[in-house]
C-alpha cells in the first residue's frame, strides 16, 4: 500500500510541476488559437498551452492507466 501511495503522489506532482513551468513559459506568447468542438469553441489561447496541456493531461491518464492495470495484476 505505501508504494501506491508514493506512485501515485509521485505522478500527481510531477504533473502539477509541469503544468506549472507551462503556465511560466507561455506568458509571453503571441500567437493564439481557437479550439473547435463540436457545439461551440473556446477563447483564444496560447497554442503552446493547447499542446503542452494535451501532453500533461495524456501522460496523467496514461500512468494512471498502466498504475491500475499493474495494481490489478498483483
């Protein structure tokens, strides 16, 4: 249990410093863009923020996916 709890707050703040050195490093962008879904669209945001939020978000779900996957085996 206490290596499920390292795991999993490891994770947990490692993304957080990331998504906080993204939120540094986009200050002084210029260029912005939209994203369209599919009823409306967001305000204009740093298109550095778009891909470096995708990228945190994806690598959150992906370890936690291969962390329950694990947790189920043993």
């Amino acid at each position: 249990m206490k290596f499920f709890i390292k795991k999993l707050t490891f994770i947990v703040l490692f993304n957080i410093t990331l998504l906080i050195f993204l939120f540094i490093s986009i200050q002084n962008s210029k260029y912005r863009s939209k994203v369209n879904f599919i009823l409306f669209e967001t305000i204009p945001v740093p298109i550095s923020f778009i891909s470096g939020s995708s990228f945190i978000f994806g690598t959150l779900a992906g370890s936690l996916t291969t962390f329950s996957k694990n947790s189920k085996i043993n």
